[in-house]
C-alpha cells in the first residue's frame, strides 16, 4: 500500500505533537493546548501511516504510545460513523 507524502507528513506531525516534541499552532490563553492526534486521524490508511511512521523508530514506548493513539482514533471514527451527537 502507498501512502502520498502529504499524508504520511501529517500523520508525522501529528505523532510529534501528541508526543510533545512539537507544538500545533494555536494554544488557549493559558498557555495549555489542547490537542489530540486521534482526532486528525480520520482514515483508515492515515491510522496505518501514523502506526508505520512509530514502528520506523523502534522505540517500544513510542509505538505503544501511537497505538493507543490509533485505538482512539478508530473509536472516534466509529462513533463518527455511527452518528453520535457527542463526537
């Protein structure tokens, strides 16, 4: 499967945000950013870029860390898909 470099660069950078070695642009005035990768991951070949780009780096904890992330975002995207009003 081949994923373009736009995808496969959004799927990066959301993994260096919810990881804290980025920031997004916009923070609340408290200086605190709410943010959370799973909610950018709205596809299922975005969720297998951002998987694969953890996997690249062979750190346990950061693989783990995306597929919890991923977790999350499957579990958005159904209630997405299911039509719930809280999503």
């Amino acid at each position: 499967m081949t994923f373009g470099k736009e995808l496969i660069q959004s799927a990066k950078e959301a993994l260096a945000i919810a990881e804290g070695r980025a920031k997004p642009a916009t923070t609340t005035p408290e200086n605190f950013t709410k943010f959370d990768a799973a909610e950018y991951l709205k596809t299922d070949e975005a969720i297998a870029a951002f998987i694969a780009d953890a996997d690249t780096t062979g750190d346990k904890a950061h693989i783990e860390q995306a597929q919890h992330v991923a977790e999350r975002a499957r579990a958005l995207n159904k209630k997405k898909d299911e039509g719930s009003p809280n999503v």
